[in-house]
C-alpha cells in the first residue's frame, strides 16, 4: 500500500516507465500531485502493469497510489470496467449466485479459480491427475480482488478483502490458488490490511512443485527452450520465479535468457488496450520477438487473462503458447506439445 513517508521524490518510479516518457522533473511532479489528491498525466496513460512498485527503491509503492487516483478520477480503464467493477461490488453488497463448488476428497484441498469460468482454462484442467480428488471451486464470492487494480478499483481489495478470506475459512480445508493473484491477496495484501486468515494455503507452482518431485517417476522431460509470460501480480512477489525454475528444472524445460525477464519484464497488453491499442500492440510485438529472437519454443503463461490477450499475437508469429499447467500435463504425458 503507498506509504507517502517512504517517499524521497527520486522520481525513479515513472521515469523508468517504458510506457510513458518522463524526466525527473515531470516524475516528481506528477508523484506530487497524486499526493495533493489532484489529477495527474499519468492517471490516463497508466496501463497498471505494477513496475513502478518494483521500481521505487525507498518500498513507497506508487503503484498504490497511482491506481488508486485512476479510481477516484475515472481514468479510461476505470470508465472501461465499470461494468464489471459494479457487478463485483453488487456481489459483496447483495451476494451472488456466480458460485461454482465440485466437491472432492476431504482429506485433500481446494483448487481454487478466482472467478474465472473453468472454460477459461485449458481443456481437460480439472481430469489431470495433478488435482485428482480436489475439492474445485470458482466464483466472485473467492475473487482475488487485487486484480480489480488493473479494471479501476482499487480499493475494492480493502472493502471487501476479508469477505473473500471469510469465504474461503468456511470451506473448512488448505486452498491452492491457480490464480496468482488469489494467492496475492492472502499473502501479500491481507497482511498490508490487517486480516487474518485462518487456513493454509499454496501458491500454484509450489503445488505442482511438491507433485512433480512426489511423482518423479512419470515425468517424461521434455527437453525445450521457453519464454515466460508472467502476470503483473510477481511484481508483489518476485520469489515465486524459484519455485517456476523448479518446476522447469523437473520436466526439462530451460528458460532462455532474454531482454524482457524479471524487472524488464512487459505486460500482456491487456489493460493497455483501454488505453492505447498501438502502445498494447507493440509491447506484445516487441514481447513476441524477444521470444523468438532467443530461440524460444513456447511461450509460457500462468494468468488466463494474459493467456487470452497474447494467444492471437503469438498464434500468428507461429509461437506456441502454453500454459503452465498444460505444460506440466505435458511432461506427465496428458497432452502433447503444441504443433506450431
């Protein structure tokens, strides 16, 4: 969460934005604007990706307060995901029907989807035998809701956080979130809030990184080079890159070595399609080739909403693209890679 007294005017945060082109000078000013609690540029240009919170070197988190002003000003992507935004608050306000539960074994945990449909996701998901005899759940009532940052509302994380976290205590077992930023909040942003949360849970990879290890026996590795597509939420969490190599390290996949990994990391695209459809364009353009130039042979994602965003870019360079689970079902022998 922004934290005004950790910040120095270093201006590092926007200046480093590769989707804006700001001095120190026109930095610092907008950072203080959005602190006087007026408008600013960047509140129209922002494509919410989070970089700026890896890039504040004092922990401010501009991020923070950057969405936050997008909210209460109505920037493109605030006006854009209204829609969406009102039915998620009508949920916590009035409840919902949008709740989806498969029951599973009770000695094993949920699978928990956030709210998105389980079409969403590759064909087959739920029969691999990774996730044989989980209970599976999806619904608004178990939205993460800290991607709500990147559809203009971002404070719906501190209205109705600890709902979510209620939602998933009733359940009474151990949750894996498959989404990254489900884990986000119950990690990361429920400590920021204050909320308690009163179950074990497990991010994705570390999941599939216990089950792979467990079951080392029916890998079948697939010797491939990839890129990988991670969503804006490892910005909160760039740890989680050590349980990824470990997955990789188990199937025989060897990440290459590019230009956007890690801090350069580029969005999908995705939220900057509200803002300007050229920027979006080309940051997959340029997200693409990267791939390709350093001989990748996939592309990887964990986050349907990037999965969705790139598959027609990468579709048309002739890069398969893959998500993370399928990629696992592969090197178990469910499914087969991709013909190009």
């Amino acid at each position: 969460m922004w934290d005004a007294l950790k910040c120095d005017f270093c201006g590092d945060c926007l200046v480093k934005c590769r989707y804006v082109n700001y001095d120190k000078d026109k930095a610092v000013s907008e950072i203080k604007l959005l602190m006087e609690g007026k408008a600013a540029d960047i509140l129209d240009k922002c494509i919410t990706c989070n970089a700026c919170f890896q890039y504040c070197p004092a922990g401010a988190d501009p991020a923070n307060l950057i969405y936050k002003m997008q909210e209460k000003f109505g920037s493109p992507i605030s006006v854009s995901f209204k829609p969406f935004t009102d039915a998620v608050i009508k949920t916590f306000e009035h409840g919902s029907k949008d709740v989806q539960v498969i029951e599973g074994e009770p000695d094993k945990p949920a699978l928990s989807f956030d709210s998105f449909l389980f079409t969403q996701f590759p064909d087959g998901t739920l029969e691999s035998k990774m996730f044989k005899g989980m209970t599976v759940i999806r619904g608004r009532k178990y939205v993460s809701l800290v991607g709500m940052a990147h559809m203009g509302g971002a404070s719906l994380a501190e209205r109705y956080g600890q709902k979510v976290i209620d939602a998933f205590a009733e359940l009474g077992k151990d949750i894996v979130y498959i989404h990254n930023e489900g884990y986000i909040l119950a990690h990361v942003k429920a400590k920021e809030l204050g909320i308690d949360v009163p179950f074990n849970y497990m991010h994705l990879f570390e999941y599939m990184r216990d089950y792979l290890m467990n079951n080392k026996i029916d890998i079948i590795r697939l010797n491939k080079k990839v890129a990988y597509q991670p969503n804006c939420a490892i910005r909160w969490l760039p740890e989680q890159d050590v349980w990824l190599d470990e997955i990789f390290g188990l199937i025989g996949v060897q990440r290459v070595s590019r230009k956007y990994e890690g801090v350069n990391a580029l969005c999908c695209g995705g939220p900057a399609l509200f803002v300007n459809r050229d920027i979006a364009m080309n940051i997959q353009g340029d997200n693409i080739k990267d791939a390709m130039d350093n001989r990748a042979e996939a592309m990887i994602t964990i986050c349907p909403m990037c999965d969705t965003v790139m598959r027609g870019e990468t579709s048309k360079a002739g890069l398969p693209q893959i998500f993370i689970t399928d990629l696992c079902r592969m090197a178990l022998g469910e499914v087969p890679w991709p013909v190009s």
